[in-house]
C-alpha cells in the first residue's frame, strides 16, 4: 500500500488545492443551504429551542470522525476518498473489494440525493423572490416551476465544472466568499437584534428524559449532521492537494470547528429575533419554515434589503453544490481506473484532463432527485451511508493500525483510539433512532450492493478468462 503523501500517483492531474483553497472548497459545502433551511426542522425534532442540543450531538460525531478521515486521508491521498480507504483497510483482495464496491453502490443513491438537496433547498428560498406570481398560487403548478429552477441550477453546476482544475480552484475560492460574506451579515444581525426571552423560551419540561426525547435528539443529530456534512469533501480529491500530509487534517479541523461556531450564531440569531413558534412545526402549510433567514431579514431591514440578501443564500447554495460535485464526480473516477467499476467512468476529457463522464452521470442523477421532498432526502442520504461509509472507515483504521503499525502516517488520531470509539457510538445512535422506512431502504440498497457485487464478481471473472482462452 502506498503511503507516501507526497508520491505524484496521477500525473495528468495538477495539485491546484493548497490549505486556503482546501478548506474553503471543505466549508463551501458544508454550508451552503443547510443552515437556511435546515433551522425550523432541527427545532421541530425537539419541539423548541433545547433541539439545538442535536447540533452539538451532531459536532462531537462528525468532530471524532474528522479526525479518522484526517489520518485516512493524509496517509492515502488519492482520489476518491472513502471508497480507498475501505479498499486498502480491509484488503485489496478480501473483504475490501467487496467494501469498496458497496460504497461506490450505496454513493450512486446517497450522492446525488445530498446534491439534491442543495437544489431543493435553491428552489425554497426562489419561491421568497416570487410571491406574487400568479402560477405559484397554484400548489400544483408552483411544484413545477421551482422543480424547473432546481434543474437549471444542477444544469449550470455541470457547466461551471466541465473545466480544467485550475479554474476551479479559483472559482472554489470566489465562491467561498460569498458563503463567508452571508454568514457574516447572519451574525452581525442577529447581534443587533437578538432577544434573550425570545431565543430562550423554552416549552415546559424541555429536557425531560424520555424515550420520546432520544428519538428526537437522534433526529435533531441527523439534521445536525447533515449541515455538517462536506468537511471531508477534499479527501475526495486527494491528488489534487498539495503537501496532502499536511494540508488535508488541517482543512478538516479547521472547517469543522469555523462552521460549527458560524452555525450555533446562525441559529441563535435566526431564533433571538423570529419566536420558533411561528415556525414549528416545519410544514408545507408553514411558508415561513420553507425561507426562514429571508423573514428574518425582512424583519429587521425590510422586504427590499431581505430579497437581496436572498440572492447571496442562492449565492451561497451554488458554491455548495458546486463543491459537492466537485469532489463527489472523482469517486466513480477513482474506481474505475482501479478496475472496480465501469470503465467509462474512468475517462478523462481530452482536452480539460478532468473526469467528465463521472461527472455528467453524478450531475444528472443529482437533478432527478431534486424532485423528492427535503426531508426524505436528508434521512435517506445520511443513513444509507453509515453502515458502509462512517463505520466502515473506522474499522478500516483499525485494521490498518493493527495490520501496518510501522507504516507512515503524516497525521495520527490523537488519543486514539477514543475518537473513533466515541464516533463509532454516535453513529450507531443516528442509525437506530432514523425512522423505520428509512431503515428499511439503507438496509434494502446494502443487500441489492451484495448481490450486484457477487454478479459483478461473476461477469468480471468472464472478462478476465475470454482473453485466455483466445490465446
């Protein structure tokens, strides 16, 4: 297994990412639309402002599991992310193959579905900008139409991405600071106008310990953890990082840490000026939970100054799609050139030297999800990868720490092995506590992986002999 951070194993791709680009690429993605959107489900899980509990849940998870991506990703910086580091943890010719290919598999569903719900979540804050069209007054047809603005979102993403790498890292950086300039005026606002009795009116009994309150706090966590999603994003583009030893574990922890600061202000602002009641339950017939930063803006400057700032949030929705494809489109890619999946994928643009059909393919299958609702897409994306992805790197670290003591690692887990012990348990909660449906359709899509595996297996072999027996 190679380990060396700094071996060129993909010549044809130029290492554009230093720290600066790195972890905005990490933080354009984790933020995005999340936080705008993601508010009023997060208090509905708990029914008020004690839901915000599920957020730090959600941080001490994806803080333990930060550091077993940073020594994965440091140790193995190459492109595609997960999919080799289950690969090399539990064998190339074991049970690796088969973890390998259950990850590409259950990426095919859960990928675009978090690409997705970027574009859902553009759509919501558009309809803020459109009160007053009469076709939007129609439930059916205002389907339609946002459901059309979702697709030309995901159609422009593709084409701000069929690029050469180096563009995109400066379009990475451009971007990032649009999504620094929204959280900003977040902040600062709510600064000015925050109000103690209406952030912290609290229901009766509000951490009442109860089976009921477990089921609610796994809830908020899996919302949580969702907004926190993408601090791993680089880890995708490994060959693409410079000095990846070091550059890779710093993004992480230092993305994860900004965004969570940025996200505890967001919510305390957004709540410290809007009482939550109006906006819990998070409901169809609720409008105010579809676009909630945008009333809070109306609130305190206006409708004018509100509307504007709704463009920086599909500003700042674009640059988190934008990084989701970015890095998701080289999974596939990665692959493919290992003979792990079809060899299509493993193509590189003639003249852009980037992997322009995985790209097309995570792209379109991403705007065909669009048509979900929002939370059905977040429940089914995050717990279909837990079992595969989260847990399974966390054995991989394992084994590889048990199997290759002297191999070198640029960066070690600190006081392993603590952190993935505590992130190994906040996934098994995550998992249990997820509703029975979505349970149902993570476990289904893993045993379809294991069957389309052992036929992969099967038709693989025959393409391997056919050159034999010909000669």
């Amino acid at each position: 297994m190679t380990t060396d951070p700094q071996k060129d194993t993909a010549p044809h791709l130029v290492r554009r990412f230093g720290l600066l680009q790195a972890s905005a690429l990490n933080m354009s993605n984790m933020v995005g639309v999340g936080p705008f959107i993601t508010i009023p489900l997060l208090l509905t899980a708990l029914g008020g402002p004690q839901a915000m509990l599920g957020w730090l849940v959600a941080f001490v998870i994806t803080l333990c599991d930060g550091l077993v991506w940073s020594e994965l990703g440091a140790m193995m910086p190459g492109s595609g992310g997960s999919y080799l580091y289950l690969k090399e943890g539990f064998g190339r010719e074991g049970l690796g193959r088969l973890m390998a290919f259950l990850f590409i598999w259950q990426f095919i569903f859960s990928g675009p579905l978090e690409i997705a719900s970027g574009y859902i979540g553009f759509s919501s804050y558009m309809r803020y900008l459109w009160p007053d069209i009469p076709a939007l007054r129609d439930p059916r047809i205002a389907n339609l139409v946002l459901i059309g603005v979702a697709v030309a979102v995901g159609l422009l993403n593709i084409l701000l991405l069929y690029r050469r790498i180096g563009s995109i890292a400066r379009i990475t950086v451009s971007l990032w600071v649009g999504t620094l300039l929204t959280i900003a005026i977040v902040v600062c606002t709510g600064v000015w106008k925050f109000d103690a009795k209406v952030a912290f009116d609290f229901p009766p009994q509000p951490f009442q310990f109860s089976l009921g309150f477990l089921w609610g706090l796994g809830q908020a966590a899996r919302i949580g953890i969702y907004d926190y999603l993408g601090y791993y994003d680089v880890c995708y583009i490994g060959e693409e990082v410079r000095n990846p030893g070091r550059v890779i574990p710093r993004s992480i922890l230092i993305s994860l840490s900004v965004v969570a600061v940025c996200y505890f202000l967001i919510n305390l602002s957004v709540i410290g000026v809007i009482p939550w009641r109006e906006f819990v339950p998070a409901s169809d017939d609720n409008q105010i939970s579809k676009y909630i930063v945008s009333v809070f803006m109306e609130r305190v400057y206006g409708r004018g100054a509100a509307q504007l700032f709704t463009l920086l949030i599909l500003w700042t929705t674009i640059a988190s799609v934008f990084a989701l494809l970015l890095g998701y489109s080289r999974i596939p890619y990665a692959a493919a050139l290992d003979g792990y999946f079809f060899r299509i994928f493993g193509r590189l643009h003639p003249t852009g030297q980037f992997p322009h059909v995985s790209l097309i393919v995570i792209g379109v299958l991403s705007i065909v999800c669009c048509a979900l609702p929002l939370g059905i897409v977040i429940d089914a994306l995050i717990t279909t990868r837990i079992l595969i992805q989260f847990i399974g790197q966390i054995a991989a670290v394992t084994l590889l720490r048990w199997r290759e003591p002297q191999a070198e690692r640029p960066f070690r887990m600190w006081l392993y092995p603590i952190p993935s012990l505590i992130a190994l348990c906040g996934w098994m909660f995550v998992f249990v506590t997820s509703g029975g449906v979505v349970l149902a359709f993570s476990c289904v899509v893993i045993a379809a992986g294991v069957g389309f595996f052992v036929l992969w297996r099967k038709l693989h072999r025959q393409s391997e002999a056919a050159p034999q027996e010909a000669a």
